[in-house]
C-alpha cells in the first residue's frame, strides 16, 4: 500500500463513498443521457452507464483509496472481474426493479447502487487491491 492512501477501514470506506460520488457522476450520467436523450432502453443504458462508472472507479480506488502498489496488470482484470460480476446483478437487479416491478429507473438504480456498493468495496479491499 502507498503512503497517503488510508489505512483503516473506516478511512478507506469513506474515500471510496467519495471516489464513488465520481464513478456514480459517469454511471448516471451516461444513464440518463441515454434513456432521456436517446430513448434508449434504460436497462441498457445503465448497463452502459455501469461501465462509464467503473472505469473512472478503477483508477481513483487504485490511486486514492486503496493505494495499491500492485501492478495494473494484475490489478485491473481483477477489478473488472468484480465490476463484471457486478454488471450482471446490476443488469438483474434493475430488470427485476424496471420491467418487474414497473418501478421508475432512477429510484431502482438508486437501490440497485446502495446494494452493490458493499460487494464493491468488499471484493475489492480483500482481493483487488491487496
């Protein structure tokens, strides 16, 4: 680990809450440029918004969160495995929340990122960046 990053728990979730306010800046944005601008179908476009996301996610958690002296060839397939596992319960959850339940797109990502942050930190802190 890098100096300048934070050493406790407490310290390293709350700058990824904060690291996180970027990526979710690029998910939502692309999500809501692609359903309300393009029409396009919003699970789909969260999806895509999903990926925004989590490139801007890996290299500030690498940088600033976790401070990570692993090299990027190892680190970043492994942070998209994490992200690609949860691509696909983000895709299920807002399925389950949009065409299921008939709920709004915006209220359902905003669940669907409240229970995937955890399994993001998580999977992260024990196994990306260790």
């Amino acid at each position: 680990m890098r100096s300048g990053a934070p050493q406790t728990l407490s310290g390293q979730f709350a700058a990824f809450l904060v690291v996180g306010l970027f990526g979710f800046a690029a998910h939502y944005g692309t999500l809501i440029g692609l359903a309300e601008g393009l029409r396009a179908d919003p699970v789909l476009a969260s999806a895509l918004g999903f990926v925004a996301g989590g490139l801007t996610n890996y290299v500030l958690n690498y940088r600033f969160t976790f401070g990570s002296s692993k090299s990027h060839v190892r680190a970043m397939p492994q942070f998209f495995a994490v992200a690609l596992v949860g691509l696909v319960l983000n895709t299920t959850l807002m399925a389950l929340f949009v065409k299921g339940l008939e709920a709004h797109y915006l209220l359902s990502q905003l669940v669907t990122t409240a229970l995937l942050t955890l399994w993001h930190f998580g999977a992260n802190r024990l196994w990306t960046f260790r």
